[in-house]
C-alpha cells in the first residue's frame, strides 16, 4: 500500500508523507522499531506507540473489513484516493454482505474517478448499481446511475447518458412522490444532453 501511495509522486506530495507513515506503522505491527515519521503523523504514532492506553478486544474479521471500508470512505474525503481505492478493494473481498459490498464499490469508484480513470469508475459504479438494485437499495443504485450518466457525458457517450439519466429518473419515480424535485432535475439533465447531440 505505501508503494502505492508514493508511486509517481514528486518531493514535498503528501502522499510520500502517508507512505512514510505507513511503513512505520508496518514495522511496528511486525514488531520492528518504526523509525521517524512525517510531521504532520507524529500524533498518530504516538497514539499507537502508547502503551498505558487500553487495548481493544480483536475486531471479527465482518468488524475488521467496515473498520477498512471507514478508512477508504476518510481517505476519499481527504483526498487519498490511491490509497482508499486499495482499501475499499481489500474491504470488498472481506465484507459477506452484498450491500456492504456495493458500497466498497462506489468508494473505489469515487476514488477512480477523482483519479480521472473513468472506465475502470463506470465498470465499478455499474457493478455496484447492480447489486444495490438487486438487494432493495434503490436510492443508492439512483445516486451510482447518475454518476454513470455523468462519465458518459463527459466521454460523449450521449446515447448511453440519456438512457442511463432515464434509468436514475426510473428509481427515483419508485421511490415515490417526495423524489419529483430529483426526477424533475434528471429530466433537465437529459434535455441538456439532447440538445447537445443535435447540436453536434
């Protein structure tokens, strides 16, 4: 994961400094002396250099990959995408459930997309809408249709768009009338699209 992380990234990138901090916490796990971390982790290490706080019962390995998917879902936010893409993919091989495994979808598909590799993000938002819908979810298979129709706009698939803008406007016509503001703004959307391939 810290290669990962520091993988293309030029001196003074944060992302040298979390690979850092990763190694260091990868050597203590093995038992190994940590070293120096970066500044702006030193609080971290400390923490867990901290021997008089209290240790935590092991988490169950279902605990263990929602702690993992959490960590992905901050690292998203924070802008880590690298990294929270190699921990949603752990997360998603560890979680049982098909719910829990569609969420560690669209956070790698975020994070593909942040990191401006739309297919693989379509290819990870499409699996995950699928299983969304096929489980009940129908407001989180809504927000990932959308953003497919987005990816296919950017990359002028318009054809796909609009039917992908229809197929979110669908769910959220199922999920009943409080959702019209939704449904009224993907009508838009998909009018925007189809004045743009009659224009081109």
């Amino acid at each position: 994961v810290a290669e990962q992380a520091a993988s293309g990234e030029e001196p003074g990138s944060p992302w040298l400094d979390a690979a850092a901090f990763i190694r260091a916490v990868a050597a203590l796990l093995a038992g190994d002396q940590p070293g120096s971390v970066p500044l702006p982790y030193a609080s971290h290490m400390a923490a867990l250099l901290d021997t008089s706080a209290p240790i935590s019962p092991p988490l169950d390995a279902k605990q263990a990959a929602l702690e993992k998917l959490r960590l992905a879902e901050i690292e998203l936010q924070q802008g880590m995408w690298k990294v929270a893409v190699v921990h949603a993919q752990e997360a998603f091989v560890e979680l049982p459930g098909p719910l829990e495994k569609a969420h560690a979808l669209k956070i790698q598909a975020d994070a593909l997309y942040m990191l401006q590799d739309d297919h693989g993000a379509s290819v990870k938002y499409d699996t995950a809408r699928k299983l969304f819908e096929t489980y009940g979810d129908i407001a989180a298979a809504a927000e990932v249709q959308v953003q497919i129709a987005y990816i296919e706009r950017n990359v002028g698939r318009f054809e796909d768009c609009i039917a992908s803008f229809r197929r979110a406007s669908d769910y959220y016509r199922q999920m009943g009338p409080e959702y019209r503001e939704a449904v009224a703004h993907l009508d838009a959307e998909i009018e925007t699209v189809v004045a743009r391939t009659m224009v081109e």
